[in-house]
C-alpha cells in the first residue's frame, strides 16, 4: 500500500505526501489496535501546529517590516 506513489511523478507531489500521511494513519491503527481518531490526532497534529507556527511567523515577521 506504501510503495504505490514512489512509482513515478507522484513521489514529490502532494499526493505522495497525503498517501503517506493515510498509510500511516492505517498502519498505527492496526498495529497499535486503537481508535482512528486517536491515530489521526498522533500523526497529523505536529505537523498542523508546525504550519500553524511558520504561518504566524511568517505574518509577524511580515507586520514588522510593514511598521519600519
């Protein structure tokens, strides 16, 4: 189930990136036996707090050049 994106442009796009993210999701679920939800929150919320942070950065590196 995991190595069907690597097989040609889809490796750097972002379906490569969100067949990943649901392969995983799948894997811990199984082997872990819990609930989806729970596996959802473990693998995809890092990486929404880490575009949650960049982007506010990115807004308040943007106000204070606006304020100079």
């Amino acid at each position: 189930m995991m190595a069907v994106p690597v097989c040609g442009f889809y490796l750097l796009s972002w379906i490569g990136v969100v067949w990943w993210m649901v392969s995983v999701i799948v894997m811990l679920m199984q082997v872990h036996k819990v609930s989806g939800f729970k596996t959802t929150m473990a693998v995809l919320l890092f990486p929404m707090i880490m575009l949650v942070l960049a982007v506010a950065s990115w807004f308040a590196f943007m106000f204070q050049l606006k304020q100079v």
